[in-house]
C-alpha cells in the first residue's frame, strides 16, 4: 500500500513497491518504444526523407552513443531511486531550478509523445474496422474508444498493466523478426549486401538528418528508472532493463531496416518516397502473415499509448507528491497507482482528440507525426542535460563507481548527445515534413523553452513563498520528510540539490 507522507495533507510518499521486476520494466520501456510503429513508420521515412541507405548503420550508432548515456544514467538511477527521473537527477546535478524546469520539458514532451499516438490510432482502427469488419466510423470515434481503455488500464495495478504490455511486445518482436527473415531471404538481385551495416556507409551529405531521424526511434527507451519506486530491485532491475531493451531495439531496427534495403534493393529509397512507404515492412510477407502484422501494428500503438500514459502520470504525481504540482497531484489510489495524475493525463488525451477534431487538423499528419516528433526532441533535449547532470554530480558526490562511469561516459555522451540536438534544431523542418522556415518548425521545439523558463522561474518563486517545498524537490518521498536519513539520499547529497 503506498505510504504517506508524514508532512501531511494527503500527499502520498511513495507508490506500491516491489510489484516490478526485470522483465516488468523491460516491457514497460519496449512497448514506450514501439518497435512495429518504428519499423513500419519510422524506417521508411529515413529513408525517405534523406534519400541515403545506411540507415541500418545510423540506428546501430545512435543505439552506441545511447548506450554510453546509460552509463551514467543508469548510475545515478542506483543513487537517487525517484519515479521522476530525468527530474530528479537534473535537480541533485544542476540545482532544483533546473531540475522543475527538466520536470515541465519531460512533462511536455510525455504528453505529447501520449496523445500523439491517438492521432495515429484512430484513423489506423477506422480502416481496419472498414476493410474487415465492415465497419464505418469516422476516426475520431476510434481513438476516444482506445483513450477509454487506456483510462481505464492507467488506474490498475502497475503490474497487470506490465503483463498485458509483455504480451503485446512479445508478439510484436515476434512478428517484425518474421518479417525481417523473409524479406532477407527474398532480395533483390538474388544477393545480400551488409554494407548498409558498416558505420563506413555513411556520407557526410544528409548525415545529419539521418541521424537526426534515428535518435527519434529510440524514444521511450530512457523510461526505466521511472519505474524505480516499484521495482523489486532497482539497483539491480532498472540497469538491467535499461541495457535489455536498448539492446533488442537497436538489432531489431537495424535488422528491419536492413531487410529493407536487401529486399527492394536499389529501388527502396524511390518505393519509401512513393505512397506505397508505409505498407513496405508488411509487404516483405506472404498476405496471411503481412495481415496479422497490420493487426499487430494496432496493438503495438495501444501498448505505447499505455505505457507512455503510466510515465508521464508518474512524472506528474512525483511533481505533486513534492508540490511543485498542485498536492492533489501527489495522490494515488488503493491500487498504488498516481491516480489523479492519470486521470489528468487522460483529461489531456481527450481534449487533444477534441481539438484535433473541432479545429479540422490532420490527425496523422499534425497530431502524430508533429506530436510524436516534437515530444521526442524533448527527450532529446532531456539526456544531453542529464549528462551534464551526471557529470557535475559525481564530481561532488564522488562513490563507488568508476572513472568510466562517473565522468568519462556521461562526458563523452554529453557531447555526442549535444551534437545531435544541433542536428535536430537544423533540419526540424524535414523532421516534421514541412517546408524550411515554416511557423511550425519553429514554434514546435520552442514549446520546450518556454516551459524550462517557466520552470525555473516556478522553482525561483517557491524558494520565497513555500521554502519547504522548494526544499523537497528532488529528493522523493522518504527524502521529502528526512533527506539526510532512510531515503537512500545522502545528505550532502541533499545540500548539493538546495541550490
């Protein structure tokens, strides 16, 4: 049962404990990923949208430079277990300022990252149900639907939810492996070619944008220590999980990806740039086998739409829990789970819905794409500042981890990661499919400054009216009432985190 704050006013200290194991979280983070959706949506596009075919080798490098990031992240989840992460961690290493600012840009970036997703769900369903159920509905009726159950599947117990999750992400990493098989066994020229594996094959013409297109795919896979208040073992599963699915997605992107490229040979650049892009994976397949797949596709939208609304609902109570969000925020339900937080990222989803409808925006094209887009630069913008968070925390609060570990990786990461927001903030337009200079490549990613300033300035403001909270941001639950005892925290710790 989750415990209370002894500070009082209803805030709960802490979620249901040990209710997540390895294979729990790992399902968690892989269906935030979505493989189907960026096997079958995302790799054709970089193709597409940069006309090279080494994007088997930009995926496998993105995942090296990701897997450099999660030394240090993963470190500092070990120090500093807190269900907001990036939050957390920016506040013990850059001070709290920056720490709610980081709060507010994951908050943005989650729930834009969630009800995207709704944008793609429901014209997706609408034309399944009209091919093979003869069902006529428009798509907006399909993706209330689909937010209902997700409503619903946000208020129970987080482990149920990982068990349906499992299933789904298991299915779905079946199914793009069997895809990937086929079109490997059916290349083109009746020859396979691994040289759009080699990091050699990429040119520095488009490289950027390549780039650029693959460290979006890999969103979601950050979410792990999010999960730290519920695992049975943080120390041990939230690493663990971590390295597990940043592992499976890069071979599966990397895999599908390649398949692609031997399957339609030189014509793969011309088919992903035609309107035949998004049904390529599924064609690779015999019809019985590429159906099944177009059904799984659905599934695996649902199972990001789920586990991208248990993440930023966590993001969002922890922020209530240390009143940096309204108290109420702070609450959760018998099950354990940050009730009002979800039921607020649901109230969210469904006026996004409601928006894209009454204002006639493309659902696929704006609320998707744009969204989905846009919420994974934040996460962008959130592991370059976690880095540099690492690295300024480990310096003071020097422990039991490596050079490696403490500085080097988080360093070293810091500067890849910075150079491939440059890469993102310079060919955002192509991003988002839109033509260079345009309102929406501009004002898009500046939603994330806007709310970094507002969260610092927030953070400002609560040192002089409400010292007490301002105190407890970062620290968690335990922390919150005792800092310097029983929380895992050090106390030094604690006093690096107040400026």
């Amino acid at each position: 049962m989750p415990r209370r704050s002894p500070a009082g006013g209803g805030i709960d200290a802490v979620l249901a404990r040990g209710r997540l194991g390895i294979s729990g979280v790992l399902f968690f983070i892989l269906a935030g990923v979505a493989p189907l959706t960026v096997t079958a949506g995302v790799v054709p596009a970089a193709y597409a949208a940069t006309g090279l075919t080494a994007v088997p080798a930009a995926f496998l490098v993105v995942a090296a430079v990701l897997a450099v990031f999660a030394v240090g992240y993963t470190a500092m989840a070990r120090r500093i277990p807190h269900a907001g992460a990036f939050y957390a961690f920016i506040a013990h290493g850059l001070g709290r300022p920056a720490g709610v600012g980081a709060a507010l840009i994951a908050v943005v970036a989650y729930n834009l990252l969630q009800v995207g997703l709704y944008g793609m769900i429901g014209p997706s369903l609408s034309a399944f149900a009209a091919d093979n159920l003869h069902l006529a509905a428009p798509w907006w009726v399909w993706a209330f639907g689909t937010w209902a159950v997700v409503t619903v599947l946000g208020l129970v117990r987080v482990d149920l939810s990982g068990r349906l999750l499992g299933f789904l992400s298991m299915i779905e990493l079946a199914i793009i492996a069997v895809l990937t098989v086929n079109g490997l066994s059916h290349p083109a020229g009746g020859h396979i070619s691994a040289a759009p594996l080699s990091p050699t094959s990429m040119h520095l013409s488009g490289l950027g944008a390549l780039l650029a297109v693959a460290v979006l795919g890999f969103t979601g896979f950050e979410q792990g220590p999010v999960f730290s208040e519920e695992a049975r073992d943080p120390r041990r599963t939230i690493p663990a999980a971590t390295y597990i699915s940043l592992g499976v997605v890069a071979v599966v992107y990397a895999a599908a990806a390649w398949a692609l490229d031997v399957h339609y040979g030189t014509q793969v650049v011309a088919i992903a740039q035609s309107p035949a892009s998004p049904t390529m994976l599924f064609a690779m397949a015999p019809g019985v086998l590429a159906s099944a797949a177009r059904t799984l596709f659905l599934t695996s939208l649902l199972a990001a739409a789920i586990a991208f609304h248990t993440a930023v609902g966590r993001y969002m109570w922890t922020l209530g829990r240390e009143r940096v969000l309204p108290a109420a925020m702070g609450r959760s339900g018998k099950t354990g789970v940050p009730a009002t937080a979800s039921l607020v990222q649901s109230l969210l989803g469904v006026t996004a819905i409601a928006v894209t409808v009454v204002a006639h925006w493309d659902p696929v094209g704006q609320l998707f794409f744009w969204g989905g887009t846009t919420g994974g630069f934040g996460i962008l913008l959130l592991l370059v500042s976690t880095s540099a968070a690492v690295v300024r925390y480990m310096l003071i609060q020097p422990g039991g981890e490596s050079l490696w570990q403490r500085l080097i990786a988080p360093a070293t990461a810091m500067t890849l990661l910075t150079v491939m927001v440059v890469l993102c903030v310079m060919h955002y337009a192509m991003l988002l499919n839109v033509p260079p200079g345009s309102a929406a490549a501009r004002i898009l990613p500046a939603l994330f400054g806007i709310a970094a300033v507002f969260g610092i300035a927030w953070a400002l403001i609560l040192k002089r009216i409400h010292p007490q909270a301002y105190a407890a941001i970062g620290l968690g639950g335990a922390a919150a009432a005792k800092p310097a005892a029983g929380s895992g925290i050090p106390a030094a710790s604690a006093e690096s985190a107040a400026r």
